[in-house]
C-alpha cells in the first residue's frame, strides 16, 4: 500500500483498546523494555532504539508491538534483527509531533 495514500491518524493514545486485564502488564512490560535500551538515535519522524541480542527480549519486543499498536494507532513500527548474533533495532516513527509524544511516553524510563 503506498503509505501517502493512507488515512491520516490523529496523534492521540486510546488505552481502552486494550484489554483492561492485558493493561497491567502492558505498562510493566514497556517499562521494563525501555529501560533496557542500550542507544536511542533520532530520527526526522520519530526515534530507533537499540537492544542487546537476547532471545527473550525478542519477543518481548513483539508483545510489545502487538498491544502498543492498538492503543497507538499513528505509531509506524519497525523491528530490526541483526544478523550474526547482532541487536535488536525498534524504529518508533509517525506524523508530526510524534517524537515529542514518544518522549513524554518513554523518555523518564530510558536509561
């Protein structure tokens, strides 16, 4: 699909979209992520985050993605694996406004 022909999604979180008993551990799952990133780099429309090369974290990765997704439906995510045993990439990107947005969501918890 080619993403300019794509409907704009306003930039605005709708935690209920969530399950309510899912939430919890949502919250506590990103928490713990964050803190484990290891590099963050900015980007025009958002922000990448490096993780270490653990198979756990990989998956966590995923969950991640797949419930923050549906709260955050402006979110643009991208999971990078490296070959040869190398990190892991999240690329975190949107419309305008979102590397703001990322920063008051993720930034008090990023090493």
């Amino acid at each position: 699909m080619d993403r300019n022909s794509q409907i704009e999604v306003p930039l605005a979180c709708d935690l209920t979209a969530i399950a309510p008993d899912k939430r919890a551990g949502h919250q506590a799952l990103t928490q713990r992520l964050f803190a484990a990133v290891e590099e963050r780099q900015e980007l025009p429309d958002g922000y990448v985050f490096r993780f270490a090369a653990e198979p756990d974290l990989l998956l966590k990765l995923a969950e991640f993605i797949s419930l923050e997704r549906l709260c955050c439906p402006f979110l643009q995510f991208n999971l990078i694996v490296e070959p040869d045993g190398g990190p892991f990439w999240l690329r975190l990107t949107g419309p305008a406004g979102v590397k703001q947005f990322l920063l008051a969501e993720f930034g008090e918890i990023l090493p």
